[in-house]
C-alpha cells in the first residue's frame, strides 16, 4: 500500500485529537500529537502571554517540525493532529494581531518558519475540520482544561477568521473540509466509516464533496 501523510487542521475544540486517534486506530497509521503535557512553556505563556509568546512558538515550531520528519521518514502512513502551517498562518499570527508577539519577533519567527518549511516534504491530504463558534465554546468547557479557561468566543472567531483565509490560498495539497458538529466520528461507526470512505477517495485522487454544509 502506499504511504500517506496526512494532517490534520482546525480551530481549538474542532475535534483533531478524536479524529486522529480513531482514524489511526481504523487504518493502521502512525499518529502524532500536539505538545501539551510536556510542553515547558504553556504555564508561562498563560500566566503573561506578551512575554512568553515567542518562547512557545519557537518550542511548537521545532516540536512539530522533529514530528513531520518521524513521520514522514516512518515507513508506515501516518496522520498527525496539527499542522505545522497552522504555527504561523493561524496562532502566531493571532498572537502578533492581538500585540502579544512583538513586530521584530514576529518577523525573525516568520523567517526562521520559512526555512524549516521549506526543508519538509509536502503533505498528500490536508483535513479541516469546521465547526461553529458556539460548538466550540461548549467542548472546550466540557473538556473542562485549566490551560483552555481563558479563550473566548472572540478569540476563536478571530482564529476562524484566519483560517478561512490561510486555506483560501493554501496550495501544498489537496484539502477536505469536514464539519464536525454534522458528523459524529466518536460515537457513531457510520460517520466514522464515511469520513475514511471520502479521505482514501481523497488520497486516491478521486473528486470527493466536502462532509460540510
């Protein structure tokens, strides 16, 4: 079978993690996953986020980089729950917009971004996952993480914002956009079947539609 990397891309709470783990679990895939527990930054960052800002996405930059290449290097598929991209086209971005990442930083981080991507091999399927602010808001509070007390609706509209953007240029590889709030992956095997179904159509070059309205 042919080796395939796939990433994973959307807004906090969009469901990344369960679909990764699942899609992994039904495929055989090697899986990656976003830096959290042994991350040295996060407290920081959350406790004054102009002064640690640059400090965590240099960390998520050279982790997530370290990540691709395992994966890509790995003989087996794999499919990571994060995209590098989103480092800097989504977060980092939003972090200068809301003046926590100071102009020089964001330049000499941009710069450095640029070289270590242009040193990885492109991605053969990028999925984003979609979801309304609203349903965002509610898993985040479920979910119930000290890290995740302080994002707001604003935050989040703002990261859509950026998003939609990013992958209205976005060019590397071929995208499916699937909105998850539609389609019940964790609890439902059928929903879980289709998203499968439409990602080897996908990787298989076949016109697929979007699981979004």
């Amino acid at each position: 079978m042919a080796k395939h990397l796939v990433l994973v891309a959307g807004n906090i709470g969009a469901g990344k993690t369960s679909l990764t783990e699942r899609i992994g679990a039904r495929l055989g895939w090697r899986t990656g996953y976003e830096s959290v527990t042994d991350n040295p930054y996060l407290s920081d960052f959350y406790s004054d986020m102009h002064a640690w800002s640059f400090h965590l996405q240099i960390f998520f930059l050279g982790h997530r980089a370290e990540q691709y290449l395992e994966a890509a290097n790995d003989a087996r598929s794999a499919i990571l729950d994060r995209s590098i991209y989103e480092d800097f086209y989504i977060f980092a971005r939003a972090l200068h917009h809301m003046g926590n990442l100071a102009e020089r930083d964001y330049l000499s981080y941009h710069r450095l971004f640029e070289l270590v991507v242009e040193s990885l091999p492109r991605p053969d399927l990028l999925i984003y996952l979609k979801a309304p602010v609203s349903v965002l808001i509610n898993r985040i509070r479920k979910r119930a993480r000290n890290i995740e007390t302080g994002i707001t609706s604003e935050y989040l509209t703002l990261l859509d914002t950026f998003y939609d953007e990013w992958l209205n240029a976005f060019d590397m590889c071929p995208v499916l956009t699937i909105r998850s709030d539609d389609l019940d992956y964790v609890h439902q095997p059928q929903h879980l079947e289709t998203v499968v179904q439409r990602i080897q159509d996908k990787l298989a070059g076949k016109e697929v539609m979007d699981l979004s309205k």
